[in-house]
C-alpha cells in the first residue's frame, strides 16, 4: 500500500510536470516512474500551467502561441531523431546480412 501525505521537493515536483508539460508524455507513465499517483501528477501540472510566464521557465519572453509552436518543433525534432537512428541500425542491419 502506498505512503500517504509524502512530501516531495519542489524539484521534483517541478521535474514531474515539465516530462508531461515539455516531453509530452502521458501522466500514468510520468506517475508511475515517479512512484506517486496520478492524480498528483495532473495537480501538479495544473499549478505548473497556471504559474506567471516570467517566472523560472525556459523561455519566458515566449508568448503562448509560440511556445505551443516551439513544443511541437522539438516534439518533431525527437520524431525525426527516432526515426533517423532506427535508419541508422536498419541500413547497418543490412549492410551485415550482405557480407
């Protein structure tokens, strides 16, 4: 049975939301390798996405719209970075069957 009224650095917690927020990852896995509900997960983004723009982000001169864009940019990015080192193994793969 899980501890109840843990108490999390606002690190982690922190660290948490920004997998869902910036990774895009869903929040059952986000919770489950953190060990904590998912409930608190969501909460926690929640409180992440209601925080002033100018405070501790990445790029806070960024209006909604072009971090919206600038997520989708390096979702894509991580999209192509995959899919060129699954290339990478396959043409290795073949290139050793042909010896």
């Amino acid at each position: 049975m899980a501890q109840r009224n843990r108490r999390f650095s606002p690190e982690f917690r922190e660290a948490a939301a920004g997998e869902v927020v910036d990774r895009s990852r869903p929040v059952g896995d986000v919770a489950r390798d953190c060990g904590v509900t998912g409930q608190s997960i969501r909460n926690r983004v929640r409180e992440f996405r209601a925080e002033p723009v100018g405070s501790a982000g990445p790029d806070p001169g960024l209006g909604v719209d072009e971090r919206a864009r600038l997520k989708e940019l390096e979702r894509r990015v991580r999209e192509l970075e995959e899919e060129n080192r699954f290339l990478g193994k396959s043409v290795a793969f073949f290139a050793r069957r042909h010896r």
